[in-house]
C-alpha cells in the first residue's frame, strides 16, 4: 500500500465495489418497510428497547409509519419510528423536544437529539394531532435549556 | 524479516464475493436481510476506516518502531512466534474489546460497528475512522512489542484476527458442533454480542476463541427463546455516516462541558456509557439490573411476546 497508484486504485475500485454491492441490494430487494399493525407493536417495540415502558394511551401514525404511547403512571411520552426495516424508539422526557408544528393532521416534530432530530407523523385526524400536539408541547425544552443526549 | 503480506487487503475480494453471496442466499431462503441504507452506510463506515488507517496509522508505526527498543526479548520469525503472537493477540483483543464497550471514550469509537440494526457481512464492515486517535493502540497494542515480537509479526497476526472476525457477522449460520462452539469465536456467539437484550447487554467479547469469555465470566450463549435485536441502547435515527462516526464523541463533548466538578468529567468520559452523575441515563448494568427485577417480578413469555410484536424486519416474499 506504499505505492500512491496502488493506493488509488484500491480506493476506487473499493467505492466501485461499495456502489455495486448497494445496487445489487436494491435490485434483489428482500425487506419491507418497518410497520406497526397494531398499538401492542408499539408497546413491544418500547418495552424492549426502555425496560420497563408501560404502554398507556397510543396513537399509530397514518400508515403505521410509527407511534405516540403515554406512559402509564408515568410523565413520559414514547416515541416509536420506522427507519426502513426496522424501528427507532425515544422515551421523550421534560426538556427533550425542541419545536412542534401542525399543519392539518401533520406534525413535525424536532428533538433536541443530534442522532434523531427530526420526525413527521400524519396522524388520524385534525383533532388527533391537536391533542399530541399539545402533549408534545409540555416537553418543549426551556429558553436556553441544555440539550437533551443521546445515550 | 520478511516481507508480510496485508492479509486484509487481500481478503477484500473474498469480502465482497460473500457479501453478494449471502445477499442472494438471503433473497433466495429470507434467513437473512440487507436493506440498501444500511448496506450502504456500513461499507462507507468500513471504506473510511480504510482511508482513516492510512492516514493516522503512522502515529501507531512511530509508537511500535520506538517501542521496539524496550522489548525484553528477541523473538524472530519463526512459526511457533507467530501461532503464539496469534494467541496472545487474541487474549489483548479480549480485553481491549471488553474497555471498548465499558469506557465510553473507547466506546465513542466502537459503537459505530454496532451501531447497525442489522445482522449481517456487511455489518463486519462497519468500522470506526478515528480509531489510532483514541490511542487504544497504546494501551493494548503495546504488550505484544515489548514482550519482544516484532511490531509486524504482531500487526499480521491482528490483522488475521479481524480477517477471522468478518465471516461470523451472519445469521446464516445458526449453530456449529460442539467442540468449534466450545472453543471458538462463532456467528450463534457474535450474534449475542451484537444485540440489545438486556440479557445479552456486555458480553462475548472474544475476537477468535471463545475461551476467554468463558475464562472471564463474561460468556453468554445464544437462547432460542430470546431472538437477539440488534443495534446500540438508543438506535440512531439516521443512516448518515458523519452522525455513525461522530455522535458519541459529540455526547462525550457536549457532557464534559456541562460538568460541575472534575468526577463528573472523568465520569463523562471514562465512566462507562450511559453514565451520569445523578444516575438518571441508563448504563448496561442499570438496564439488566432493572431488566432482572422486572423478569423477577412478572415472568414474561418472550414466545407470546413475540407473536404480538411489530411487523419489524419481515423479509420480502
Ligand atoms: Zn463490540
Ligand atoms: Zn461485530
């Protein structure tokens, strides 16, 4: 690898190499999109990525694409989200959301996360997304709070 | 001394062909999935390591070459040097590993392997780029030389050892025979390694055998009862290759610069992860010790459990 050519042809045949590999993945397929059927796959996902998340009232967005669980006798809001096959949680405590907007039954939600900042969710209807908008509301992060951390 | 060869670099080739291999055979029977975002941020993570090493490695060479003049013994070329610098470079990695995910500054850069929600060839690809910065190689790269092996017997044969380590990350393998799962590092055991059950959090280790988990009491088997998830703690919410590489080392700044006290620094950024000063975030022994006590309290039946889980990771038709 002390030869300045051998080097470079090595590197471009290895991002030659990761493009094929990715297009192959394309054409073959063989994932589907992660979906949630029901609000006790929301619990799961939540129960077993926050030991001990009890699931309370739920919300599933618009196609599944991800949910909104209360906590039950708790003060925190979960959090489930697709990301291709697979799901990503966060239990939103005090502090931990930076905006939410509502445009119809859409929300966008940004979180003071550097490693999940930003998610949409459609959800039923107007007066759904209302109702979790104003619950999201009480976990916006105070005027010059500290941002929340990713584990 | 001889002219070793780079047993990774020519192991590239064989890389790829069982990558597309276990893609097809993953197609073909669905006991295995490769997602495109995924796939592709691994192979990034793994080419940026490449281009990393090349560019930091020779911090590493000017350690080993000093180094070298301190080594208490002679060791030469000879076969029995190499087969013992493979098991001695083993017995390193072990411990090595085993800081990498119990010192979140180590951690900062491991996570990236494990930070891929999927199991599979190309998850043996997903490597960190700032690795000789954390100077891991100091700590646990130095024995070996001063022992008296040459740095580049020891360079080959740790090389040999990831060369080894790229074949288990799969699902395709469930389980080998008894004496290679007893003895070696398998796909059943690295499966467990990778995924988040609380029950398997912090365990296997081992980089090629297996014995040194058993060794150390940190060896977990593979439970049929309990199919691993895989990924870290708090998965990331992006397949952004800047975000997979840099995510904990930011956490780690943006901790330390709200410390109060010197503890609190030294916690931030030695402490294990998930480490605070209050106890309020989660570390692997706060979430099995809660994991435990709930298990205590309410047995669950991971089987009925499962039945009404998510539709998560179903492998296309
Ligand atoms: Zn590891
Ligand atoms: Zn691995």
């Amino acid at each position: 690898m002390n030869d300045p050519l051998i080097l470079i042809l090595v590197l471009i045949a290895s991002a030659v190499s990761i493009t094929g590999l990715v297009l192959l993945n394309r054409w073959l397929g063989g994932w589907q999109p992660a979906r949630l059927e029901s609000p006790a796959g929301a619990a799961t996902c939540l129960s077993n990525d926050i030991v001990g998340f009890r699931a309370g009232e739920t919300a599933l967005f618009d196609q599944g694409t991800g949910a909104f669980v209360m906590e039950q006798g708790g003060d925190r809001l979960g959090l489930v989200w697709t990301r291709g096959a697979r799901f990503v949680t966060r239990v939103l405590s005090d502090g931990d959301v930076a905006s939410v907007d509502r445009e119809g039954r859409t929300l966008t939600l940004k979180l003071c996360d550097y490693t999940f900042s930003r998610m949409e969710a459609v959800m039923a209807d107007e007066a759904e997304a209302e109702l979790w908008a104003e619950r999201l509301n009480g976990f916006l992060r105070a005027e010059g709070g500290r941002d929340a951390q990713p584990a | 001394m001889p002219n070793l060869p780079d047993p990774i670099l020519l192991a590239i080739p064989a890389f790829i062909a069982l990558i597309v291999a276990e893609m097809i055979y993953a197609r073909v029977t669905g006991r295995a999935q490769f997602e495109p975002s995924d796939t592709a941020a691994s192979l990034t993570m793994g080419l940026g390591n490449t281009v990393s090493g090349l560019a930091l490695g020779f911090v590493a060479v000017a350690w080993f070459t000093y180094l070298e003049r301190f080594a208490l013994l002679e060791i030469g070329y000879v076969w029995w040097a190499f087969a013992l610098a493979f098991v001695l470079d083993d017995f390193v990695y072990y411990w090595a590993h085993r800081m990498a995910h119990t010192v979140r500054w180590w951690w900062a850069d491991h996570v990236v392997h494990h930070s891929s929600q999927h199991y599979n060839l190309s998850t043996a690809l997903r490597q960190p780029w700032l690795s000789p910065l954390t100077l891991k190689f100091i700590f646990f790269g130095s024995w070996l030389v001063l022992i008296g092996f040459p740095p580049a017997m020891v360079a080959f044969v740790g090389a040999l050892n990831l060369v080894y380590q790229f074949w288990i990350h799969t699902e395709v393998v469930k389980r080998l025979p008894y004496p290679v799962e007893m003895v070696m590092n398998t796909p059943s055991h690295h499966r467990v390694h990778h995924a988040t059950n609380p029950c398997y959090l912090d365990s296997n280790f081992a980089g090629v055998f297996i014995i040194w988990d058993r060794l150390f009491g940190t060896f977990v088997p593979e439970s049929a009862t309990e199919p691993c998830r895989y990924g870290i703690v708090k998965n990331l919410g992006t397949h952004n290759p800047m975000v997979i590489c840099l995510h904990e080392w930011w956490g780690i700044v943006k901790d330390v610069r709200s410390a109060r006290s010197p503890r609190e620094v030294i916690g931030y950024w030695l402490g294990p992860p998930g480490w605070s000063p209050d106890g309020s975030r989660d570390c692997s022994k706060t979430i099995k010790k809660k994991w435990h006590a709930l298990q205590s309290a309410q047995p669950v039946d991971v089987d009925e459990q499962s039945e009404t889980g998510p539709e998560q990771a179903a492998p296309a038709e």
